[in-house]
C-alpha cells in the first residue's frame, strides 16, 4: 500500500464505510463505482482512484464485492478494534460529550477523565472517576491511551493541547470554544459548534438573503 | 471591504475576537500584530494581511486599538445580532444539541425544533414543543429561519439537507453521522465525531507509536 495517500481520500474512507454497511445489512453482494458514487456523490471516476490505494476490489463489468471491500476498509481504518480515550474536562460540556454513546458503540472507549477543579476531582462521569490534571502525563502513560477529547474553559485549551502533545498524544478532539496550536505531526479537529456557526454566518451577511 | 475575503482568513476571525476580547476585557489599549499572533500562532505578517480587508486599523509603530478592532470584527461578524436557528431531530442527540447553553449565549437562539417521530412530536426540548417535520418549509419562512442544526439518523440526513436547502437555508451544522451533500452556495459544517475520529485513527496506525 503506498504511504502518502491523501487526506482529502481517507476523510471519504468514513463515508464509504457507512454505505457499504448498509448495504451488506440488505444482502447486496456487488456495487457499482456508480451506485457508491451516487450515495456519496463523488464521482465515479474519483470512487476508482480512491480506492485503487488500497488494492483491487473490483471485477471488471461486475462492480466492487460489497464484503470485501467493507472488510478490507474497516481493517484500512482499524474500526474494529477498540481505542482508549481520555477526556479532559467534567464540567458540563466534557459530561455531554462522555455521555454520547455512540463514541464508545465505534471503539472509541473513554478510559480516564481529567479535570483541574478539585470539586469536580473524585466525582463520577459515565462510571468513571474523575481524576485530578497532575496526573495527566502519568495516567495517558500507565492507561496507555492514544487520543484525547478536550472539553475545557478555552482559556486551558493551548496550555493542556501542549501537554497532551509532549506526552506522545498525536491525535485530539477539540470540543473547547478555542482552537489551540499543535505540531504538524499531530491531527487535531475542531468540533466547536459556536465558532463554526461564527464563520458560517459571515457568508451568511456578505450574500445577503436566499 | 473587497467581496472576496478567503474564506481561510474569515475561519480565523472569531479567534481574533475571542483573543482580542480577553486584552480588552484585561484594560489593555493597544496590540502589536507580533502579539497577537502569538496568541494565534498566525504570523504577525499574516495578521496584518488579514486584517487589511476590513479597513486600516494599525497605527504605525504602536500597534492596534484593541476596542475599536474588536468592535469592528464583532460588527463583520454580526456577532452582536441574534440568529434564528432551528434544530432537525428531538432526540438524545438533539436534545443535547440544544441544551448547549454556547450558542444561545453567543446568538444562536434555537426558535423551532423539528421530529418525523410521531411520539417526539409535541413533547418539550429546552422550552420548545416538538413540531411535526412535516411543517419544516412553513415553519422556516414563517419563523424567519436562517440556519439549521441536523441532528437526524444518518438516513434521514441527505433529505433534510436537500429539504432545507430548497427551503433558502444556506447555513448548515451537521451533527448526523453522515456527510449530506449540499450545493457550493451552502455553508454546510460536520461536527460528528465519530467520523473525524476514524479518519484520525487511519493517520496514527499507519505513522506507527509516537
């Protein structure tokens, strides 16, 4: 498999997934790089090229065998194993987002919550107690936990984004109202929904109404 | 203004009013682009490009009027002004959704909340009763709608989209597990974090442990 396959590939790798699934759930044996291209709309064309990284999956005049190549992606994007998780902040917002379950449903387990308020330290967040930010780089040692979700103040957000980054974490979840500066080696998303709709709503104006 | 702002320096505008809120709310007068693109980690030459699009705020050798730059991107923005929002999907995910006390607080106001389940229609989310989705397209122009928070199963996903978006919505948060595909004239932003995860993981496995 080459290395350098573009990102802008493994972000529809996801996609591919989803619909591959539904379509193993209903019995469909072989799909077209039309069909999939329809439910993803990209092109058919694109679906090919996407999909010749990592190894031919298709017949000729037949279409790609749904089984297959669902396996062969969910082992590309090791979905089948589970990842531990720590979350940082127990406050309202970290709670929330510890409570969505669809995280841990895909193998994301959150194994170890952290917060720096001491009346939040020793409470319980979906059965796991909190423990206190000294002892992050230990924990993310001892647990050995490979991703984090940031749900702190925004104000917390650059100086705990360092911490996680020196102790080896590579890649972060970013749930804080900030977005906090990390090395080009790590992968971090931006999930705040405020400064999202902040951005959006420029568009918004300078067009002016539908 | 010049109508062609990249949309890479609108995405850094609200982190600048974010940044520039806490030296205004410190007393400070004045900023050197040197600060804050340290707070940023933009360059200060960046910076100054940046701002350039939206007027001449810089005094030459003493820097930026925090006040009077923060209330001019805030008005850019139209921070200060309220958003009418509605909300697709009443369940767990659509009720945490809308009990995120942020964008309320910054002008998000969530003024209609929508299910095509029979028995979520009529029940109470945040103060506001369910309507049914078949009253979608009146409720939008009625309600002066402008922006739409999906938080439908990932089927139901693509029709809504393709709903709001025949409807006049131009601004969409996409909190399903499922990319909708929307015309370039809609701002349409993804904030599932299951999918942004596995696109992460596929970068950590193939890079190996830290």
């Amino acid at each position: 498999m080459p290395l350098e396959i573009p990102s802008v590939v493994i972000d529809r790798l996801p996609g591919y997934v989803r619909v591959l699934g539904r379509f193993a759930d209903a019995g469909q044996d072989l799909i077209s790089s039309e069909q999939l291209g329809a439910m993803l709309d990209v092109s058919p064309a694109q679906i090919r090229r996407d999909l010749s990284y990592f190894g031919r999956f298709g017949r000729q005049g037949s279409g790609y065998e749904v089984m297959s190549l669902l396996v062969r992606l969910r082992e590309i994007l090791q979905i089948d194993r589970t990842w531990r998780v720590c979350l940082l902040g127990a406050g309202r917002l970290g709670r929330s987002v510890a409570a969505y379950g669809e995280l841990a449903a895909h193998g994301f387990r959150i194994v170890a919550v952290f917060d720096s308020d001491e009346r939040l330290v020793g409470t319980q967040v979906e059965g796991l107690e909190v423990r206190n930010m000294t002892e992050l780089e230990a924990s993310l040692d001892r647990d050995s936990i490979e991703i984090a979700i940031i749900a702190v103040p925004p104000e917390a957000a650059q100086r705990v984004s360092e911490r996680l980054v020196a102790a080896g974490i590579r890649s972060i979840l970013n749930y804080s109202p900030a977005h906090p500066r990390v090395p080009a080696s790590v992968a971090i998303r931006n999930l705040e929904p405020v400064m999202a709709l902040q951005a959006m709503t420029f568009h918004l104006t300078r067009e002016g109404p539908a």
